[in-house]
C-alpha cells in the first residue's frame, strides 16, 4: 500500500512539473522577427495589431523584433532566434533550406520593384543611368536584386557603370533622391504607394516597374511544433479576412491580403537565392 502511494504521489509530482514547465513556457514571450524595410518605430506600430492578435492565437506573449539591416537579420534568422518572421521572400526561401523554417503564409499583391526618379529628372530611360548614384534599401534586399539585374540588362553594371547608395530602408533611399544624393531609387510598389511619405513620394516619378514576384512571407521555425505552426497559419488568413484590425493593416500597407504560400512560391525564389548567397559573406 505505501509503495503503491509512493508511486502516485511520484506520478503526481511529474504531472505538477509538467504543468509548471508548460505554464512556464506558455509565459515566455516568442520572438516575432520582422525585416528592416522601415524604421523600427514605424515596423512596431505598423504591426502591433498583428501581434497581439497571432499572440492570442499561439496562446504566448509575442515581442516584436528586427535588426539594423538584412544582414544582421539574415543572420539571426538563419541561427534560429526568430520563433515566427516576416521576411522577403529570397531570404524566406533561405530560411527554409538552411534553417528549416515553415512557411506560412505569403501577402497577396504580386510583388514588384519600382525604379523611380525626381519629377524633374531629365532622365527617361534607363540606360541613362550610367555615372549616376542610384540609392537602395539594403544590399540584400531583393529590389536591389532586381534592379541591378534591370540595370545589367541595359548594359549598367553596380560599382562600375552606377554607384549603389545603401540607406536603411525604403523610406530613408527615397528620401536620398528627394534630398539630390541620389539620382534613382530602388524600391517596392507597395510600400513606395503606401508606406513613403506623401511629401517624398510626390518628388518622384516611375521610370520603371521590375519583376512579378511572391511577396513578402511569413514562416515560423519547427521548435513552435505541428499545433501552434498550424495556429499560426490559420491565424494569419483569419487576419486579414475576418477581423476589423485586420482589414485596416492590409488596407494602410498595400499588400491586398494574405494567402496560403505555396511549393511554386517557393521554388521561385532560388535564382534570386543564388546571387543572394553570392554577397553574404
């Protein structure tokens, strides 16, 4: 009789560790990386509805993240530190290979780089690029990628033909045309209809749409396990469908709305991968 007590009050001990180990955990903020294509400040407040919500769904704090550049968020992707990522898709692609990363989910609107000048820009093709300063986001970035890629075609290539300008996001590159220290931007449609300052973006003009693309991701890393990645993948659909909060973010940022990802999504993204890895150190 007293070993038999012993026994369940033994198994009755690990169920209570069990519990407090899962409470513990259900306590612990996940990490929800996000890629630095705005300034922090304008990152945490666009996407603050989206956190509270997915957090309610993982049944977890989530704490808002990014970094000072792709690099830098490459790499920490790459490590594992993010539990889910918004990233573009290149580096989505990325993460899947070389750190297992799910995806989950991809933004609606095709994805398309934009190459665009001041209004009052003598220039009109792109060929007349050459000597200039063009500024950019990242060097990672995928705009960039296609841009240089646009430029290549037309006989411009980067640190020979043009100089590249790095800034730290879309924002910051359009303003280096605006400010005259730059004479072209990289940069993407809809963050350059929707997330540039109306001041800044009515100085510039289109003079070129590049690529028809995925758009940017959502991927969470395994360690979240089966349950909560599929929480997460239906939390983000329900999003952007079914809730006020998020009508209005995918309304404020462009991106039209947010669908299942797919093989193909992904698949698509490996040339660009190619030239990604061809720069990281």
């Amino acid at each position: 009789m007293n070993r038999r007590r012993a026994l369940i009050l033994g198994g009755a001990t690990l169920l209570g560790m069990g519990a407090r180990a899962w409470s513990a955990e259900a306590a612990m903020p996940a990490e929800f990386g996000i890629f630095p294509y705005l300034s922090p400040r304008a990152l945490l407040t666009t996407h603050q509805p989206l956190r509270l919500f997915l957090a309610e769904r993982l049944g977890r704090p989530l704490q808002l993240s990014t970094a000072i550049n792709y690099e830098s968020f490459n790499e920490r992707t790459l490590r594992g530190d993010y539990d889910l990522l918004i990233t573009p898709p290149h580096l989505a692609r990325l993460a899947q290979i070389e750190a297992k990363y799910v995806p989950l989910a991809v933004y609606s609107k095709v994805l398309r780089g934009v190459l665009a000048v001041r209004k009052t820009s003598p220039v009109t093709e792109v060929r007349q690029l050459r000597g200039k300063v063009v500024a950019t986001p990242d060097r990672l970035a995928l705009v960039t990628l296609v841009g240089t890629r646009l430029l290549a075609d037309n006989g411009l290539h980067a640190d020979t033909d043009y100089s590249l300008l790095t800034t730290t996001s879309h924002a910051s590159a359009a303003y280096a045309v605006a400010r005259g220290e730059a004479l072209a931007v990289f940069t993407e449609l809809a963050t350059f209809q929707k997330q540039i300052p109306a001041e800044v973006r009515e100085e510039l003009r289109i003079l070129a749409l590049m690529g028809n693309l995925p758009h940017v991701m959502f991927l969470a890393h395994p360690r979240l396990g089966p349950q909560r990645i599929e929480a997460l993948r239906a939390g983000l659909l329900d999003f952007a469908r079914n809730t006020p909060e998020g009508k209005s973010f995918i309304e404020d940022s462009g991106f039209e709305g947010i669908r299942p990802v797919t093989d193909a999504d992904m698949k698509a993204m490996d040339p660009y991968v190619l030239a990604l890895q061809s720069l990281i150190p």
